[in-house]
C-alpha cells in the first residue's frame, strides 16, 4: 500500500502506511514534511507508519500562537495516545519536540529514537544563530521564494551538507523546504517555542520507561555529537549510535543502516554496542 494523506484535530494532518500491527509516529526536521520519509518507510515494510507533519509545516495547520514546548509535547503524545502508537522516531527540530513528548509521557511509548538530537538550552553550533539571523532579514526584505529555500540549504551550518553528497536525495528535500510557507518567520512562534529550555528537564529522563536510542552521523556537526551522550545519561538503557558516513540527517542519507537499527530496536533485538564512548 502506498502512503496516503489523513488528518487529525486541531489543525494536524500528515502522511500515513498501514501495515503491520504495531505503529509508529515519526517527526521530521525544520522546514520538512513527511513525504521525505518513504523511502524509508519502503525498507520497513512490517510496521505501520504515521508520519506527522509538524505544525506549520507540510499539510498541518501553523502553530498556535503562544503555545508552550510543553504544550505541544503534551498535545503530540495526547495524538500519539489517541492513535495507539508504540515508537516514537523524531529526526533534528523534530527531536527536540520528541524528546518532550517524552518528558511529557514517560511511560507511553515502547521506543523512542531521536536522531541528530539536541535539547533547548543545550550546546549551539557557532554558524546557527547567525545563519536565522541572514534568513530572518531575507525574509523580510525579499519575501518567500527558491531564494530563501536555497539560503537556509546553504552552509554553514552543515544541516544539509550530508544530504548534498546524494544530488537526487539533496534535490528531493530541496523540493520540500521549497513549498515550506515560512509563516513562523512573521510569527515567530518557533523562536518563541524554542525559549522553554529543556536543559533543566532532562533529570526527568530517570523516570521515562521507553527504550530509548540516540543516533548521530559521524559527521554531523559537533553541537550534535556533545548532545546525545548528554540526553542518554539521563535515560535509563538509552543507547547512543553512530551512523557511519552521515551528516546531520542521518535516517534520510543512510536510510539502509537507518532502518536496520530501527528495526532491531523496536524489536528489542539491538545488540549492545561495541564501544561505550560517545560518537
């Protein structure tokens, strides 16, 4: 069966492809919908995927204004609830939300992978600020268009720098951020979101009973690389991977390593990992 479109309340709406008994919720990144996930989804054909397009992005509706970290952690694992999901897989911006549904609901998910993961309040990359600070005046002074799409692609920051080893991979997500309405520049809800610093929260890692797994490309960026040792212990059994040859979108550039590690997870048939020190 192919992915097909469905809808949620309150604005939320994205992609799905039912197939096996048990269901996953996957978040993607910043500017990205959940088309990018197919591929992915086509090498994982015994479970049953739900792909959420974050609010204000993809075909779900912008993000109310004012609402908390909190409260969209909450609403999203209300969602997920609502639906039956067992596995939480959240990739960059995505992750953030996804480690606070988890904050939020410790005890309702089987598995939870965050890759490319950081937390609010957590280390920075250098070129980050600067680079929505260039984006934020683009935006005001030229508007939306390929413009924008191509100057928040660019690096530094090296967010796509991965994705660009592959042209047709690079061109796929390329077309994505491209239809990406950017209402949250004139909103700043995101800015706004991201204000509520999970840094102090992640003690209530301790009490979160969902088997927990951190991916990071070896050649993500170092903020990243600091970011998941940091996440995993204060996660009971959480394990930290590397994904080899990968950048910061590393379940999207090596999606056959991505979904042998997913599937081993959400089976809990990982084995434990060679080395304990960090990627």
């Amino acid at each position: 069966m192919k992915p097909y479109p469905f809808d949620l309340a309150e604005g939320l709406a994205g992609y799905c492809q039912p197939a096996g008994s048990e269901r996953v919720l996957w978040l993607h990144g910043y500017t990205m919908d959940s088309t990018l996930w197919f591929d992915l989804w086509s090498l994982l054909p015994g479970w049953s995927h739900f792909g959420l397009d974050l609010p204000g992005h993809g075909r779900s509706a912008p993000l109310s204004p004012g609402q908390s970290l909190a409260e969209l952690g909450r609403q999203l694992a209300d969602v997920a609830l609502a639906h039956d999901i067992q596995h939480l897989v959240a990739l960059s911006f995505g992750a953030i939300i996804g480690l606070q549904m988890l904050l939020e609901a410790p005890n309702q998910f089987q598995t939870v992978t965050l890759a490319a993961a950081n937390f609010t309040g957590g280390p920075e990359d250098p070129h980050t600020q600067l680079h929505y600070r260039r984006l934020a005046r683009h935006y005001w002074h030229k508007g939306v268009g390929p413009e924008l799409a191509q100057l928040w692609m660019s690096a530094p920051p090296d967010i796509f720098s991965g994705a660009a080893r592959d042209k047709a991979l690079f061109q796929s997500i390329a077309t994505v951020v491209e239809r990406h309405s950017w209402q949250e520049m004139r909103s700043m809800a995101y800015m706004k979101l991201t204000s509520d610093k999970q840094s102090t929260q992640l003690p209530a890692l301790g009490r979160c009973t969902a088997r927990g797994l951190v991916l990071v490309g070896s050649d993500d960026m170092p903020a990243f690389k600091e970011a998941a040792p940091q996440i995993a212990a204060h996660w009971p059994g959480a394990q930290v991977r590397c994904v080899a040859d990968a950048g910061h979108l590393p379940l999207l550039e090596r999606p056959d390593q991505a979904a042998w590690l997913l599937d081993a997870h959400w089976r809990d048939r990982l084995p434990a990992p060679m080395s304990e020190s960090a990627p």
